[in-house]
C-alpha cells in the first residue's frame, strides 16, 4: 500500500496562550474509506518525534510507516473496515506549521519567534482538519505517549465528538521527572552555538546539541533489561577497552548513531516547542482535578500501559482508569508485560494489537 | 571538628592501560586516632563527584564533609574508635592528579594526555597511600555508588589487606544502561566547543556541556517519586506559565541551578575520565566470572541498596550477594526503605547508620 502525504490549509488557529497563528497547513495522509455515514473514521495521533506518514509505504521514500504494524488490512487499525487519518501536530516539521515554517508577514522562517503551543492546541487544530474532512465524530482517537495526551485531550474538549478513546503509554500530566528530561534536551539544544537563538535555518543546524537531547530520549525510552539484552557490555569492533575516548561499548555506538540520525530528520526548534507543549501538558490545568476534567467526557476508554515503561509508568494510567471508574465511565485498562519500556507501544505490538482488535470491535457494533 | 587535607605523593603507579603515571599526589584527610596495633583504619571512598572531604567541617571553607551525618564521634563510622581515612581518587580534581594538573615533562596540564584509568588503578594508588601510613589491614573498605565499586575491587584484589567491605548502592559491573548515561554526560562535554579537545586550563572550560551533564546525573541520583514529593509541577515565581522557554517549573529551576553550580568546582576532563572508569568496572574482566572474581575475598560483607535507587536498582547489589552466598562467604544484605533514589546513602541515613554500626561493631570484636 503506497501511501501520499496530504495538505490542507486553515486561515488561523487560536491559541491558548493568546496568540494566534495564521494561516496554518496540516500534513495528513488517510488509509481506508470513508463509509456513507461517516462513522468510521478513526484518527490516530502521533507522539513526540513521530509524523503523518503512520502507515503503509511512503510513495517519496519506500518506507513504512511509524505504526504500520498496528494500521493496515486486518490490522488492529483495520483499513478494510476503518477510515485512519494522521496528522502532524502543530509545531511539527513533516509538512505542519512549525518554527521551521515561513512567517508570511515576514518571508523568513518563525525560529523562536513561534509561539509557544500547547497539546489543546494541537488537538484544535485536527478538530478544523476533522471538520474539512466532513466528519463529525470520530469513532476513535487513539495514541501512544505524547500521541496518549491527545487522545485525553480530545476526549475531555470535545466529548460528544469522540466515540472511544485509546490512551497508551500516556498520562494525565507530566511529572517532574518526565519535564527534566525534557528540560536537558531543551538546554542541550540551546547551549549548542550553532542554535543561534533558534535562528540557523540559513546556516547549519545545532547539531550537536539536538543528537545530545535525542541520545538522552533513547535512554528513556528503552528499559534497564532490554537494554541489557540488546547491548550487555558487548565492545564495538573490538576485543579489549580501547583506553581511550573513541567508541567502546555497543550501547555507545547505538546512542551516537541514532542521535546524528535525528539530525537529518528533525528540527531542533521543534523539539523545543513539541516538549514544551508536553510539559504543560495536566489535565488538571483548567478543571483544579482530574475529576472535574474527566466529568463530562462522553467517550468509552481503553488504556493501555507497559510493565517495564519507566518514563511513562503504568501507575500514571492507573490513575487515569481509578479516576474514570470512579465516576462510572466506561473505562477498560490493560498493563501488558513488555521488556521494551516506553518503546513497547511502537514494537511489542502483538498483544496491544489484540487488545486494540477486540475494544474496536465492540465500540463499532455497539456505539457507531 | 575542623579538618584539614593533607596530600602524600609517590613516585609512581603503574595502570591497567600499560601506562605509568610519576609522580603522583594524593589530596587525603583522616578522623579519628590510629591505634596502637593499627587495627582500627577505615577507608572511605567516594562516589563520582565526591572529594576527601568526608567528615568534620574544612577548614578551608568551613562547609561540612560529603557524609558528615555518617563519619563522626558516635556515628556510624564512629571516629572515637575508629581512624578513618579519606581520599580523593586517582583522575580527580580535588587535589589529586588527575587531567587538571601539571604534567612535569611538559609543565601544562595534562588534559587529555591524562592516561585513560579504572577502578583497579585508583585502587592501587590508594593501597600506597595506606601503606604511607604505616596501616597493612583495613579494618573496613566503605562507599556507596562508585566508592561501593572501590570497594568491591579492594576486597578482590587485595583480599589479604581487607577484613571488612561495605559496599552501598553499587554494582559488579556497570550496565549498559548505566554506560548510557556516563556517555551521554561526555559527548555533552566534548560537544561544547569550549571544552576545545580539552585544552580549555589556560582560557574558559566547558561550562555549558559541563553543566548539562550534570543535570542529567542529578535526574538519575532522584527517584521519580521523590521528584514529585519535592518539586510537584509547581511553578517557579510566576501564577501562570510563561508561554517562553524561561524557567517556568521548579524542577527546571533546581536542575540548571545544580548544573551551573557544578560547573565551579568540578573539571571537565575529569568527568571523562572518572566515568571511564566506571565503564569500564567490571569484576568479571578478569576473572570470567562474578564466582571467580570473588574466589579469594576474604572480606566479610555488608551490601546496602535502597528500594527506589533505580541508577544502581537492587537486582545488581542482590547479585553480589547471591555469589557471596553461593560460595559461602560471610555476606549481610540490607535493601533500606527510602524514597530518595541513589540519593539516598547520602541523605536518608538513619537506618544505613544502624546497619553499619552494628556490623562494624561485630567486626571489630571478633576479626580485628
């Protein structure tokens, strides 16, 4: 299945810090038919790093898509039944507007002077490419980490549009311990000169800074054990300690390389402004508790949390699904063992998968 | 109790790299009076950024000793009995040699002409410094962190010069996970053009890398837990947040403040090398086995780690002891209660006091 990436413009968007950003363009691509009544269209929602192109092979690069093992025929995103939209979220650089995008009213990239963004603001604005795509409900949103905040998002701003929501791997707000990991990304990136005060779109990027934030991610998002059985302490073409500074161990090797990866692929800028809108990120902002911001919430919810996940643990979904139950939503949580940590929801996808099947399943007969 | 450093330099010390570093200094203090059979020494070793100022108050600066709550007349390591001796380890920048001092042959700091050092080699230099002082026996070998990895490597390789070894919140081996982090902390230092292949003595060091580094050790020594206790998501002298990339939560406030202040009183290229060395920790190296590395101990053992130290988690110290067990040597295990994370041999030391008193108690009575 070669799939196209997609845009739509929308003359402005309204933000939550006050300001507002106009025009704004949403990168999004779609798999599966829309059906006469509009009722099976599910929107999945991308985390931190991730982009629009979710499934299926890119007809620009031949590659497959970030969940491509959870979306597709028989899948547990099934494109033979459902209609999945992907979009990238505000702030992105895969095609929405981003620091990395031109200002029109001043010709030259936004940099830093993009306003900050929240995860209700990026929810917004898939409600206006919802909207141009003429649905309006969707059968499902659905997430995993950053992608898990929209899914809440959704399901608390705009309740009756949402029929199921599927927050994996997630929480209702982010701890201390998950905004000072993303504090020492942030001040990576901006201690690398090249950042420049975000202004090196003309120049070369903070390369440095940004592989260092991405090598510190990795970290995370693995667990102790599966690192210990990708890596040991297994040397890297080598018998013995090189005594010097120059690469050693495996696990070196790895976080080097997929931290110069990143670079080519991301924008520093959007790093900063993509944690930001994580670390504001609480439930709890606007209605004092999670009570109060789950009280009119219409949705049925499946969470999904992992047992070795220590960036996102499975007590944050806990609390969630204590918090739904309650209050007597309809609420069906699931802790399934995985070695992979954080990185589970993309890779350990087998039992997710069933889980996902079966939730949908149910919603499509019963709620649709 | 004021205390003053002493330092005692050697000719030289022969690494496990095949270099030889001459001459040596060793920045030291000591507690307590030696007796007349000289059966009372304890050695203490320091973690990672630690200094030998251990105990009392400098009188230099006036501040008191890294574990001062635990080395002291009537404390754990009760210096109205005991002669304890501290000292600042081999690569370090607290008045040992390390990359920061003078290189005779050149009259330049070393920099990173530093030999690359282990564990084993700091350990060496301190058996000279303990035969400088007339002591053949240590009573006991003490640390937590990278002082418990000392002490492991004392009572292995010096089995015969070890009568008792406190190990506290350590490992056998670092982890790929623990490798991680160290490496993400050095490529942030040799990232900042600052730090200029280490020739930075003579103009301004890497303070920013410097800085980052730090940081993210100071999320690995917190638990999750007690992050929350401490920071929540409070906010940082402001109501609101300030939709910009200052400061807005407490715990990004703690984290660069840690980070700047560490930057004043430790070096660079010292951080390089003494994570190294950890890295490099491993008892099986040379032995094959955990089995065979402690074949020869003599010690007896007391290991400490705390629940919630999720750097160096339990399983590792639980290691150690199961060896010790299997091979029938004389091993005492305490997993303490604590919220703190690593932390916590640091600042949550009542119940580790008891443990250690007790146990240094028993020891001297029956193998001093």
């Amino acid at each position: 299945m070669t799939v196209e990436t997609n845009t739509a413009q929308f003359a402005s968007v309204s933000l939550d810090s006050g300001a507002t950003l106009a025009p704004v363009t949403v990168a999004y691509q779609t798999y599966g038919q829309l059906n006469a009544s509009k009722s099976n269209a599910i929107l999945i929602l991308h985390a931190f790093s991730g982009d629009a192109h979710a499934a299926g092979l890119s007809s620009e690069t031949g590659k497959p898509g970030w969940w491509d093992n959870t979306i597709g025929p028989g899948k547990a995103f099934d494109t033979d039944r459902f209609f999945v939209i992907c979009s990238n979220v505000l702030g992105g650089c895969q095609g929405t507007t981003g620091p990395s995008s031109i200002n029109p009213q001043t010709g030259c990239p936004y940099a830093m002077s993009f306003p900050v963004i929240t995860i209700g603001d990026m929810v917004q604005l898939q409600t206006q490419l919802i909207d141009s795509l003429g649905i309006e409900r969707l059968l499902a949103v659905a997430g995993g980490s950053m992608g898990g905040m929209q899914a809440l998002e959704w399901a608390v701003s705009y309740p009756e549009r949402v029929v199921a929501a599927i927050p994996i791997a997630t929480t209702a707000r982010h701890s201390p311990q998950q905004i000072a990991f993303n504090e020492v990304g942030r001040q990576a990136i901006m201690a690398d000169p090249d950042w420049n005060d975000g202004n090196y779109y003309s120049s070369r990027p903070p390369a440095r800074g940004l592989a260092i934030a991405r090598m510190v991610g990795h970290i995370t998002y693995m667990s102790d054990e599966s690192m210990r059985e990708k890596f040991g302490r297994r040397l890297r073409q080598k018998e013995k300690f090189g005594f010097d500074f120059s690469v050693d161990f495996e696990v070196e090797s790895y976080l080097r390389y997929r931290g110069s990866q990143f670079v080519g692929r991301f924008d520093a800028n959007s790093y900063l402004y993509i944690t930001k809108a994580e670390d504001y990120f609480d439930l709890t902002n606007a209605a004092g508790t999670l009570a109060n911001a789950f009280a009119k919430a219409q949705a049925r919810f499946l969470v999904i949390s992992f047992s070795s996940d220590w960036l996102y643990p499975s007590y944050q979904s806990q609390e969630i699904v204590r918090v739904l139950r309650r209050s007597n939503h309809d609420v069906a949580y699931c802790e399934l063992p995985s070695n992979y940590g954080h990185d589970a929801f993309l890779v350990d996808v087998a039992e997710q998968s069933e889980v996902i099947r079966g939730f949908l399943e149910s919603t499509y007969k019963e709620k649709a």
